[in-house]
C-alpha cells in the first residue's frame, strides 16, 4: 500500500514493505443500529435475521475471492496480488514488483509459494502483470464493472496488510473519480490515477495490489494508497484508502497479457520529462523540463528544456504531480495553453496539441 498525505496527503497505500508504512474525502458514517427489543428486553428477531444475513453475506464473498488473492515476495519487501486468468498472469502495483524481474508468490489459502517473473509493469499508473511459473489451482478473480459504483456500496479490502496473509477488512465505497499522485521515491513510481476510488475499508502496508471486492464478489479496484495526515506525523489518516478502479487494471493487464506490454494509456501527455523547482522563498513555483522527446507535442510546440512550465490552460502547475494531475482530465489529441518562463526570463504561452502517454 502507499500513503497520500493529507491535508491530506498520499503514500503508497498498501506498500510493498512490511516495515514502512505508506492519501481526500471525510471519515464514512459509522452506521448505528437502534437495538429492537420486545417488552421483555429480547432483541426483535428482525434484527437479528438481519445480522446474520449479513455476516452470511461477507462469509461467502470472503470464501469466493479469497483464493484468488496472492502474496509477492520480493528481495526487498512483499504485497499482494489478483489472479487474472487461469494461465498464471496475476495484476499488482508496480511499486509492488518495484525494480524486480523475479519473485515468489503465495495463495492466500496455503501451500507452498511459486516462482513467477515479471511480464511488464506500467509505472505511470502503477500496474503491473506477473506471470506463475506454476498456474495449476490458480482461480481468477471476476472483475466487476467499476463505472456502476455507488457511494455507499458495502466493499471488502482483501490482501496481506504487514505480511498477515489473507486478511480482510470491511468499508463502504466513501468517493469516486478522485485524482491523487503518489510520492516519487525509489520504492514508488510517483503515479498519478485518475478516478480512484475511495474507501473506508482500512489500508495498511503490504495491501497494495490486492482487491477491493463489492457484496457480488467482483473486484472492483486494486488497493493502492492510504492518506496520512501531516498533524499526525504523517501517520495513516483512519479511513481514507484509494484503490485503482477495476475497469483501468482490467484494461491495462489485458493489455499486456496480450501484448506483453502496454500499447494504449489512454491517457494525454506532453512529450517532456520535467521536475519541481523550488522559488527563493523555499516554495514550489513550477515544473522545470529537463528534456522534450525528439517529435512529440511538446517539442513541437517549441517548448524547450530550460523552460519552466507555470501553468496549463490556465490552471497553476507549481509541481510535477500538479500538471500530472491536470493532465489526466485530458484525453490525447486535445489542444491546451502551455505557460513557460524562458529561461532569460520573459514569459510566452504556446498551443501545445496532447500526444499519447506512452509505456517505459
């Protein structure tokens, strides 16, 4: 898992190490039932059909997804991941695989763990598919259609929260589409996702790349951040989990299982590496751009390394996760206003028309 800061803010909810922990919205309601009673001061059967009816509810969903969650080891940390289908490929983050090509991964109901390799990690939406040397009792998970989610729908988190294998805690869905960015580390991609959802269901490190499941049973997001709050000490914020919806790992992990890696992001970019620079009083003020890719839109443009980019179509970009955020409204092919500041100084604004994000 990774954690957002909160102010929120956001770190890598469910991270891949078991030692370090890992982002906006308000605490979910907690429910509080008026206790039914008769004039004898039994409970009123209603209430207590109801609870079980309940607990039968998250027993069979536990029981029906369960075996499809998996643990990945790595050299240097662990997470959880999704069986995808029934030739081996499982869908994780890829802050989860992190830099490696081989890991060990283990079922969620038992059993001695199996080799898998990496067949291609997409770090800009920090997904990745690996792939069981062994696929024999594999079950695919069934991914649901994260478009009809409600806020307010019962979810349950599944995954290995600090290595406790098969654990699983309860939400509701508390928010959709929100946007959040991961903090660049080297344990972290520093992705940005768009139309993330929301949760109360608790996130902790070691979750990351595991399911959140709807009452039908279906994954319906990839746990990937929890938010901190800064007031206290940047510990988790209670409550405040964010998945990546499952429609997105869906595509991008038949994407790469198909192809062996991704050929369309679907998502709008500039052509240009850039980083956050800091003004004289210590305060981000704007992405400076290290390099534009040789034809890209960017370079066309005329936007050149040395600029600082200030704003786009308006909108202030004082660090690299801002414009990243700005830019996952976008869809490529749309045209926006660019603000640079040359590097003599002198400020011009440049029609740039959006290319295509592309894999590493």
């Amino acid at each position: 898992m990774r954690l957002i800061a909160a102010g929120l803010a956001v770190v890598l909810a469910a991270g891949c190490g078991v030692s370090t922990p890992t982002r906006e919205g308000t605490a979910s309601p907690t429910a509080t039932a008026t206790p039914g009673t008769t004039s004898g001061g039994t409970a009123a059967p209603a209430k207590a059909a109801s609870t079980q009816e309940l607990e039968t509810a998250y027993e069979q969903v536990i029981a029906q997804v369960l075996p499809s969650i998996v643990q990945i080891t790595t050299k240097v940390g662990l997470g959880s991941g999704v069986v995808f289908d029934t030739a081996g490929h499982v869908v994780t983050n890829a802050h989860v695989v992190g830099q490696a090509t081989e890991m060990e991964v283990s079922l969620a109901t038992g059993g001695t763990s199996r080799k898998a390799k990496l067949v291609s990690s997409f770090p800009a939406g920090d997904l990745a598919v690996i792939k069981v040397e062994n696929p024999d009792g594999l079950k695919p998970a069934v991914f649901g259609d994260s478009s009809k989610l409600r806020v307010g729908q019962l979810v349950l988190a599944m995954g290995n929260p600090l290595g406790l294998s098969g654990s699983v805690t309860q939400g509701i869905v508390s928010a959709l589409g929100r946007t959040v960015s991961e903090p660049q580390n080297p344990g972290s991609p520093g992705a940005t996702i768009s139309g993330a959802v929301q949760t109360s269901a608790a996130i902790n490190p070691g979750n990351s790349g595991g399911a959140l499941v709807d009452m039908a049973g279906q994954v319906i997001g990839i746990p990937t951040l929890a938010a901190t709050d800064p007031e206290l000490g940047g510990g988790a914020a209670p409550g405040i989990g964010f998945a990546i919806p499952s429609n997105t790992a869906s595509d991008i992990a038949g994407q790469i299982v198909k192809h062996g890696k991704v050929v369309n992001s679907h998502r709008a970019a500039l052509g240009l590496r850039g980083r956050t620079v800091l003004g004289e009083d210590g305060r981000a003020v704007g992405v400076a751009v290290a390099s534009v890719e040789a034809g890209g839109p960017a370079a066309k443009a005329g936007i050149k390394s040395g600029d600082v980019i200030v704003s786009l179509n308006g909108k202030p970009t004082p660090t690299m996760s801002d414009l990243s955020e700005i830019l996952t409204t976008l869809k490529p092919g749309d045209q926006v206003k660019v603000e640079v500041i040359r590097p003599d100084g002198q400020s011009e604004t440049l029609a740039v028309t959006l290319g295509e994000l592309q894999a590493d």
